[in-house]
C-alpha cells in the first residue's frame, strides 16, 4: 500500500488508515535520515490513544508510551554499533511481549527481527512524502 503525503497535516489520516490495516505488532521503518520516520511515528503512537509526549529516543534507545491499545514501544537504534548491544536491553522481551514495537533502523539489529513484522518506507523528495507499507 502506498501513500504520497504533500503536507504534514495529511499525517493523521494515513496513520488511522495504516493503524486500520496492522496484522503484527513488530513494525520497522527504513527511510534516509530526515526523511520522516519519527514524525510518522509520532502520529502513528497518537492513533493508538496517548496522552503521552511522544519524542525521538535517539539517546535512550527506547521510548515507552502508554495508548488505549496498551504499551506501544518506540525504538531507534541508530547508535548501535553491534546488534548484540540490543540483547544487553533486553530487545528478545521487547519482541515478544505482544505490544506494538516501533523500530527505526531496524537493519541494525535484522537477526532479531521476527518474520511476522510489517516495514513502513518512507521517502522524502522536495518536501513530498512517498511512504509504503507492507
């Protein structure tokens, strides 16, 4: 399914509508930097009923946000310099504790990524978002 977003206001619908269509729980994002995954990602966590400030865990690795749908888990592992550093957090328990899990830069850790796990690519060409999900 392909989206093409012009503007930032059209994030919310296309969130909703990805939301409607989740079957697994495990979602990874590709994308350049920039190109939008944390912003999506913000809309995304407030399609699932939040009250919580949802920000980049660049520094943190994690994110945690309570939603009307339980816990959802936001990842960036961008900083990892060996994907076994995400076994010293624990990400084996992330993954299979049935809540959604939010991944940017999830080639970082690819050996620990279930088969069952939708991709969000997203990217930006002068300003238009092209973003796809499978």
């Amino acid at each position: 399914m392909e989206f093409i977003i012009q503007n930032l206001e059209e994030l919310p619908e296309v969130a909703k509508e990805i939301k409607k269509q989740l079957v697994h729980k495990i979602i990874t994002f590709e994308g350049e930097m920039g190109a939008g995954k944390t912003t999506f990602i913000k809309e995304l966590v407030k399609s699932f009923g939040t009250n919580d400030e949802v920000s980049s865990p660049t520094f943190s690795i994690v994110n945690e946000y309570d939603t009307d749908e339980g816990k959802v888990f936001h990842f960036d592992f961008y900083r990892l310099n060996h994907e076994d550093e995400a076994l010293d957090f624990g990400i084996e328990d992330y993954i299979y504790s049935n809540q959604f899990c939010l991944m940017e830069w999830s080639n970082k850790i690819a050996n620990f990524i279930p088969d069952e796990h939708h991709t969000i690519s997203i990217k930006n060409v002068d300003g238009i978002r092209y973003l796809n999900f499978e």
